[in-house]
C-alpha cells in the first residue's frame, strides 16, 4: 500500500506529525501498536510548565493541535511564576488524560488523507526512487514518500519494578523489539535511555484534610491563543511532603532499588528523579513535596508527582504510608521504570530529516527528549517538512533567535546528551522575546506561509499587533502635566508625583505602574469603553514591550549578530579533514553531525572561537 507520508507512532509527536502533514494535503498513515492509547499520556495527567507551554503555544501559533485539545479536556489551569516576570511564567494544565485520548482520536480520524493503522513497525528499507519501505510485524508492506519515525519508549522497551522485569513500551503494551536492528543495519548510532513513573492511587483513600488545598485559575484564560479566554473547570490539585519517616523506609530498603541493585544501569532524567535518587543525592533535606494529582473527572486514580520509584510494589506501599494524607492509601498502579532505544539526534538536520537516509524522519523521545511537549513540537516540525518537501516548497527552518522550538532542535542536532532533553526557561538565550504570550505575533506568520494557519486567524493577529503599535504611539504623544488631580492619581497608585509633564510611556516604565490603572484614569469616561477597545491582551502585550525595552533591544541586538553567524550555510559533502587548521577533535566531530550552519557549529561542545574563525574563511573562498 502506498501513501505519501507514514507515521510510526501515535503519541504526541506521531499525533502532530501525521495532523500536519494531512492537513497539508498529502496522503498519510499512522501505524500504532495499540488504537486505543493514542495520546496517552503514561506519566503526569497535566500539559505546559516551565518552558514547556512556550513549546505549546508556539505549536498551536503555527496550526498544530495541542493547544487546543487540552483547551478542551483540560481540569484546571493555572499561571506559574505570576509574580516574576514574563519571560519565565509559564500556563500549566491538568487533563482528564482519558477524555484527551478520545478527543486527540477524534480529531485524527476525522481528518481528511488521514487513515489509522494498528501494527508493529518491525522493519525499515530505503526503497526505489527514494521512497522508504515499512514492514509490520503481521508482514504487510507499506511504502512512502516519506516516513516518520515516533516510536516514543517503544524500542526494545524493558519495564522494572524491583528486581523483576519485562519487555514492554509502557505498563502492559507490547514493545517493538525489531526496529532497531533494522535502524542499526541502516547505520544509525543508538544508544539507551531510562525513565520512570511514580504509583497511581486511589483518591478515595487519601485523607486530603491533612494536605494543602492547590486550586487553579478562576479568571477567564485559555491555552490556544485560537480560543476565547473563559473560567474552566477548576478541579484542585493537593500538596503534601514527605518526612524522616519516608527517608528511613527507602534507606532500609535502598538495596532493593534497581538504581542500587544494578537492575538499572542506564541514564535517567536528571530533572525529574525518582525519590529513591533524592534521597540518596540530598541527605540532609528534610522532606520533599509531593502533588496529589486528578487524573480525570470520573476516575478516583490520582498522580503522586515527586513521588517517581521502581522500587518492589511492597516497598512503594510502605512509602507511601508514611506520608501525611496518604497513611491508609491505596496503589492502584504501581511506579515503574522503563528502558528504551533512542538514536543520537545529531544524525539529524534542522527539518528532523535523518542526514543517513533521504526523506525519513524521526521525531519525539527517539530523539533522546522527554516530555509530551517537546515530542510534540517535533512531531509538528517532522510532519510539516515532510509535506513541504514533498510539495517541493521551502522547508520550516525553527532558529534559536525566534522560538523556543529552534532551541529544542538545534541544541538536538548540535549538543551532546547525557540524559533524556527537557525544555527549560533557561535553556534559551533570547527568552524575555520568546515569551508564551507573543508566540502567535512571532509565528503565526509562519503557520500562514504553510497552510496551516487560515487568513482570517492570521488577519486577527496582524490587527492585534497594529493596535498594539498604534497603543504604543498614543501612550509616547500623552503628556501628564503636573497638575493636582494628576498627582493625586500617582499617589493612589503608590507611585511617586511629578514636577514636570511626562508621557504615559515613560510612567509606565515604572515597574509598580500597572496598564489597567492607567486606562482607567485617562479612558473611563470614552465612548468604547474603559479599555478604549484595546482588548487585555492587547494592554498586557504594550505593557510588557514598554516596561521591558531596553532588555529586549538587547536582546534584538544579540540576534542580529547570531543570524550572521546562521546565514554561513555549509554543504553537507563538505570534508573537514581538508580544511587546514582545524584541530583533529574538530574535524572528527563536524564530519559525525554535519551541521548546516557556522552558528550551529559555534554551539558545538568543544568548538573554539578560533575553529569557527578558520570556518569562517574556508566558507567565504568558497
């Protein structure tokens, strides 16, 4: 059977991959092992956090589909770091996980070209023409334009829990065992992963009078910038810690752990340890917090978050007793570790597109990443430039300097990992302009240039952004005069009075200046209304641009003399071996990633300024 893209893989990569490429119009596959676990998600119920729902929102600015499945299954949201600035607050969902598998189906089999598959991908080979060759394991023969690869835990997948262990992907799926020979024939270097899950428990055996209440919003807010802000469901969270008493338990039983017992040799998510590691690593903390979390809203399971251990089920019971709230609960599912196949991801381009093998493509925790969003945000940037190319339209190149989804990728293709990727704030340089807010005025240009993006939906943005300049401009020709009244004003909102005139743009330059009070005072009594038709979106992204300025012309700045550095392209049959004055440990390390660019090389691990300088002119001669 033929079609012209195939996805391996239906979790959040093979989800956004195979909905952008068929929404683009070509004829698209999804092979999953199991049609009832599309999207699951097999670790936290919750979507976005800390430089995770920049990685959302920038999906959902260019036409993907996050975003607004969790808009629509979502328990609760809430703003993190409200009270520091933007460039690190962050929106953080809770999902009914169920009802977000159900939704995600829906959508994917009612797509047009769009034609779901259950089976195990067992076999990949370069075909004829340049088309790539799928084999599942009942024997059938698919082929493609292009393919997809986003097997998520999948490959060779080992469950552990204490000493005893199994081959699975996830708890009771199959595992795909015969990919990654075939992916090793090929030639693709792999290498190994581990990660781990806490135990799910029955929330009607949980004495929540002893934890701390954690509600979400109850302002009107959505995660799509598509949709209508609006109060949603507000089903809490809780918060509890452990204490001495957990301690002792996982110390008398530490060799019991698989970390410990050698069950477990493998790297794991340095970020999210299991408690087994936090306290073994941190000896002198006292406690460590655990988040009770819903899982859904008919379902009593609920999520322990910092609770992560593959211990023996009876140990994680015994744990688990000694935390308040939890002394008489229950375990519905007990915490696992599960080891995985990923290939080393700078084998890959900027597309995601192998450098090995033409017009196949892998996405997700293959990758060595970890975390829906970030597997998401690939799959959407596999499945977009699989379509292009194949469309023989200029491919979607994400840049360090204009989304937090260039910074996924290129630290990808360029870093060496060490442990499974996550996205953090920090991890981008140009953050404070990368901020969750503006992702549809940074990018929905780009989701227009594609397709994915209607004119009408790209027509809002560009009106936002007029009315924000048009804000911006009015605020700079407004002069306060230093008259009583007006005086009276700055002191009501505990800032200091003036002795001469002073624009509304440089008052609001005063951090304790908020925009809403200046509207009030200077456009209550308009015939539009308090906001003078300006929306709080609108307000919130002035007030941002002015009060930040001077930041983020500094950082516009270090843009500017990174994109010099991006437009030295390279030719992929270039020998480094050749260019004299390179050290050997440069010329081997270029020769195994292949980067397209001088600025990706400049963020490779252990390339000198003076390499990049010799770089410099050997691609100028030539």
């Amino acid at each position: 059977m033929k079609f012209d893209v195939i996805v391996v893989g239906a979790g959040h990569a093979g989800c956004e991959a195979a909905l952008a490429a068929a929404r683009l119009g070509l004829k698209t596959l999804v092979i999953t092992i199991n049609l009832d676990k599309i999207a699951l998600m097999p670790c936290n119920p919750a979507i976005g956090g800390l430089g995770k729902s920049q990685l959302v929102k920038e999906i959902d600015a260019l036409g993907g589909e996050m975003a607004k499945a969790a808009d629509k299954t979502l328990i609760q949201i809430k703003v993190l770091n409200r009270s520091k600035g933007p460039a690190v607050q962050a929106l953080r969902a809770q999902i009914d996980k169920k009802e977000y598998e159900m939704q995600m189906k829906k959508t994917l089999e009612n797509t047009e070209n769009l034609t779901l598959r259950q089976g195990t991908a067992s076999k990949i080979i370069a075909g004829k023409d340049r088309t790539i060759e799928i084999f599942i394991e009942s024997g059938m023969k698919f082929i493609a334009k292009a393919v997809i690869i986003t097997s998520g835990t999948f490959l060779r997948g080992r469950i552990i829990i204490g000493k005893r262990d199994y081959k699975a992907g996830r708890m009771g799926e199959y595992a795909a065992m015969n990919l990654t020979s075939s992916l090793k024939e090929i030639g693709f270097r792999m290498d190994r992963y581990q990660t781990a899950t806490p135990p799910r428990v029955d929330r009607r055996t949980i004495d929540f009078s002893k934890t701390t209440i954690q509600p979400g919003e109850s302002n009107p807010i959505s995660f799509s910038c598509w949709n209508e802000d609006k109060v949603y469901d507000n089903i809490p969270s809780y918060l509890t810690y452990t204490n001495e008493k957990t301690h002792k338990v996982i110390r008398d039983n530490i060799d019991k752990s698989p970390i410990k017992s050698g069950m477990i040799n493998t790297h794991g998510p340095r970020h999210c340890p299991s408690i087994d590691r936090k306290v073994i690593n941190f000896e002198s903390k006292k406690r460590h917090p655990v988040f009770i979390e819903p899982e859904g809203r008919y379902t009593n399971e609920a999520y322990l978050q910092g609770l992560t251990t593959s211990m023996p089920a009876e140990i994680q019971q015994k744990i688990l007793r000694t935390v308040k709230g939890l002394e008489n609960v229950k375990i519905i599912r007990p915490g696992y570790a599960v080891e995985y196949d990923f290939i080393i991801p700078n084998q890959l381009s900027a597309t995601l597109e192998s450098k090995m093998i033409e017009n196949l493509y892998f996405a997700g925790q293959i990758n060595g990443t970890s975390g829906y969003e970030e597997a998401a945000a690939q799959g959407f940037i596999a499945g977009v430039n699989a379509a292009l190319k194949i469309l023989s339209k200029e491919p979607l190149i994400m840049k360090r300097s204009n989304s937090f989804i260039g910074v996924l990728v290129d630290d990808l293709i360029t870093k060496e990992l060490y442990e499974p990727y996550r996205m953090y704030t920090s991890r981008a340089e140009f953050r404070l302009s990368l901020r969750p807010d503006n992702a549809d005025i940074r990018l929905s240009g780009e989701g227009y240039r594609i397709g994915l993006i209607s004119k009408e939906q790209y027509g809002k943005v560009v009106e936002k952004k007029r009315k924000i300049e048009k804000l911006i401009k009015e605020f700079k020709s407004i002069s306060i005069s230093p008259v009583v009244k007006n005086n009276e004003f700055l002191s009501e909102i505990k800032t200091s009075t003036i002795n001469s005139s002073i624009s509304i743009y440089k008052l609001l330059k005063r951090p304790e200046v908020k925009i809403t009070d200046v509207m009030k005072y200077f456009y209550n009594n308009n015939k539009n209304g308090s906001n003078n038709g300006f929306s709080n979106e609108t307000l919130k992204q002035v007030e941002i641009n002015i009060k930040y300025k001077g930041y983020i012309d500094r950082e516009l700045l270090n843009i500017r003399r990174l994109s010099n550095l991006e437009n030295y392209g390279i030719k992929k049959d270039t020998n480094y071996f050749d260019i004299k004055g390179l050290k050997y440990e440069t010329q081997e390390k270029l020769s195994n990633i292949r980067p397209d660019t001088l600025g990706q090389v400049s963020r490779v691990a252990g390339i000198s300024p003076a390499d990049i300088s010799i770089l410099m002119i050997y691609l100028k001669q030539n």
